[in-house]
C-alpha cells in the first residue's frame, strides 16, 4: 500500500515484538471441560460458562422448539417488529426473579454502551472504578458526560470526588465481580455514598448472575441490598449458557432506556430461540447444586495453590487469578500448561495494567474434583521446571 498512513502491518509486527499479539483458537466440540481445540482434546479453564449450563438438555429443547416455531432471525428491531413473545415472556420471568422491571438487549456489550450515553449526558458525571469492563469504559466514552476514575475499590477516592464535583446527575459505574481480578465491589459502601450524593449505582453483575446471592441474583443479592438507586446488569453468555444481556432497574428507569438505548433502538433483537432458551436456563437457576459444586471447586482450586510462587488474587467467585507479571514468562507457564493437555488463558496488557500479566483460570459448576487435581499437578510442574 502507497500513502502517508501508518501501515498496520508495522503495528501489528511490534504487538508481536512486544510479544502482545492476540490469536485465535478453533474449538470445534460443544462447550464443554473437555475440549476438541485446534485439532487436540485439552482440559478447559478459560470458559465463562460457570454453572455448565450451555449444554443443558433443557437449554437446548426449550431452543430447538421455538427454533422450528419461529425460525432463526430477530428480523427487526425492538421497536419495530423485532419484540417477540419470547422476549415479553422473559422480561417477564427476570422481572418476577429479580423483583424489579428488566429490559433484554442482544449483549452486555451493547447493553453497557447503550444504556450509560441514554443515562448520561453533558453536565453528568460518571464516576467510574478504574478496573471497569472495557465495555462501560466505552458506553462512558460515548456518553457527553464527565467521566471520574477513582483508584479501584477505593471508597476514600470515591467520596472526595463525589463530594468535590457537582452535577445535574451522578453516576457510580462499577462491575459487581471484576472481570480480570475476580474480587467484588463493597456494594453496600458504594450504595451509603450513592445515598449521600444523590447518585445512582450501576453495576455491571456480567460474573456474579447466576452465581452469587440466592438463587444466583447477583452482587446486590449477595450483599442483601435492595435499592431502587441501582442499575444492574445481567449477562447471559456466562453462568446463564446462552447470550444477551439484561438492564433491571426502576420502572421509569428501562422506559427511558427504551427511548433512547441506542444499541436497543437500532439493533435487531435478540433472536427468539436464544430468548426461550434462556427461559428455561432461568428456570434452573433457583437449583443450588451447580452453585454448591462451583464453590467445592473453587475451594479446592485455592487450597491446591498453597505453595505455587505466583500470587493468587483473593476471590470468591470462578475467577482465580494467578498473577505473574512478566508477559513473556506468563505465556511460557501458559504453553506449558497447553502442553500438559490444560488451557489457561494468559492476560496480557492492556487487558490488565502493565507488570500483572497473569494466568486466569475460570472454574465451572462442570469441572469435576480431578480436573483441578489435574490442573493444580500441572500448575506445580510450571512452578519447578518453567
Ligand atoms: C464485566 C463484563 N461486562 C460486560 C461484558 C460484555 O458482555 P457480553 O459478552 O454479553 O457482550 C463482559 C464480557 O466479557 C464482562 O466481563
């Protein structure tokens, strides 16, 4: 190519130099522990399928009937011809599970960078944790408002910015279980200075639905607050099995987001198999023996890494960080790993700040007892010989 522009091919050789280039791997079985990956069978820790739901036989049956009723597509929008019953059905089941209206968007993606510019305008704040998914970082950006970064999980920050900035309305957007460390917002800290400035409290739930609180409600749950100051985002394409995603929030709160959500508005919906299929993945939900095999897991997973030398992130929830820090080393413990018949993926920045590239094992409801015997073995190889 002739021109003036950077050539992409020099950016991408210098990620690769950096040893920071992304690759693809082809997974050609069902979603499952075991894996059919690039040709091999390997042991998987890296899917957010938490509870071992994307299998289920009733996931499937409740998708393959509304598949022969109604066909594959979404065929329109929302508001145009795209709202099915399907959809009415489940924001009616999310509305009756989670005690408040909920409005179903095709991703967490979309809904995160839809619902925070529809929520936030010029003359807003956003005051945002700075370990917040890459999706509200992007749905902040969109948004015309001012955005606030405090430290992460840092409630001192919090409240010096909230108190030393005034608005026409505030926002506090955290993630109910950050997605790279595993550990949880002090929601009823959070909710205390919401209350005190007047703020609304969006929380990102895309790893705690399904898996913390009763029946798996979430961070709000968890932590046995109900408010109508918080927003929370549901995701289905993780302990759910399915994809899509769900705002819950006050009644007058999803109306406005109806209006003007521009990744609802303008997107076709969701299609309505997918829809019933989450359905009946609801429907299981209120079955505490996923969530009590996930925890076994985890429990397991931690007391197994005692004695590696990296450090593992305090965290409750399926994600277990390792942390390593060097980005070439964390990719060798990583090879190794694939090469034992195990995969790990590695983090590197800029998912993560630089310094704390990591191994980030995702633990699942379907692991049985000696898959984490198994990975734990492997892990201690690295530690020897890597
Ligand atoms: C914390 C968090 N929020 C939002 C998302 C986006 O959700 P989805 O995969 O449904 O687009 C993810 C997914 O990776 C996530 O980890």
């Amino acid at each position: 190519m002739t021109g003036r522009a950077p050539s992409f091919a020099a950016q991408l050789a210098e990620l690769e130099s950096q040893g920071l280039l992304r690759t693809r791997r082809v997974v050609a079985s069902a979603p499952a522990t075991r894996i059919e990956v690039d040709g091999v069978q390997r042991t998987a820790f890296c899917s957010n399928d938490y509870l071992g739901l994307a299998q289920h036989p009733a996931l499937i049956d409740a998708a393959t009937t509304a598949l022969r009723e109604f066909g594959v597509g979404g065929t329109a929008s929302h508001l145009i011809s795209g709202h099915h019953a399907s959809h009415a059905r489940l924001e009616a089941r999310l509305q009756a599970y989670l005690g408040r209206p909920c409005l179903v968007f095709s991703s967490g993606y979309a809904a995160n960078t839809g619902a925070l510019p529809a929520l936030a305008d010029a003359g807003d704040v956003l005051f945002c944790d700075a370990l917040i998914h890459a999706s509200l970082i992007d749905g902040a950006r969109l948004s015309r408002a001012r955005i606030e970064r405090f430290a992460h999980n840092d409630m001192a920050d919090l409240r010096h910015r909230l108190g030393s900035v005034s608005a026409r309305r505030k926002l506090i957007v955290v993630d109910g279980v950050y997605s790279m460390d595993g550990d949880l917002a002090p929601l009823p800290d959070l909710l205390e200075l919401a209350e005190r400035h007047d703020a609304w409290l969006y929380v990102d739930d895309a790893h705690a639905f399904g898996v913390l609180g009763a029946g798996g409600r979430g961070t709000p749950a968890y932590f046995g607050l109900d408010s109508s100051r918080i927003i929370q985002l549901c995701t289905f394409g993780k302990a759910a099995g399915v994809a899509g995603a769900a705002l819950c929030a006050e009644a007058e709160v999803v109306a406005w987001l109806v209006q003007r959500a521009r990744s609802y508005v303008y997107s076709t919906a969701m299609p309505p198999a997918l829809a019933a299929a989450l359905d009946a993945s609801l429907g299981l939900f209120a079955d505490e023996d996923g969530r009590q095999r996930l925890a076994a897991n985890i429990e397991r997973f931690r007391k197994g890494c005692d004695s590696l030398p990296w450090t593992l992130l305090p965290s409750i929830t399926p994600i277990q960080p390792l942390v390593v820090g060097d980005v070439v080393r964390v990719m060798a413990i990583a090879q190794a790993l694939w090469e034992q018949g195990i995969w790990v993926p590695a983090i590197r920045p800029p998912t993560v700040p630089a310094g704390s590239a990591r191994l980030r094992v995702s633990l699942s409801a379907a692991h049985t007892s000696d898959d984490v015997d198994l990975l734990i073995r492997a892990l201690r190889r690295c530690a020897r010989e890597c």
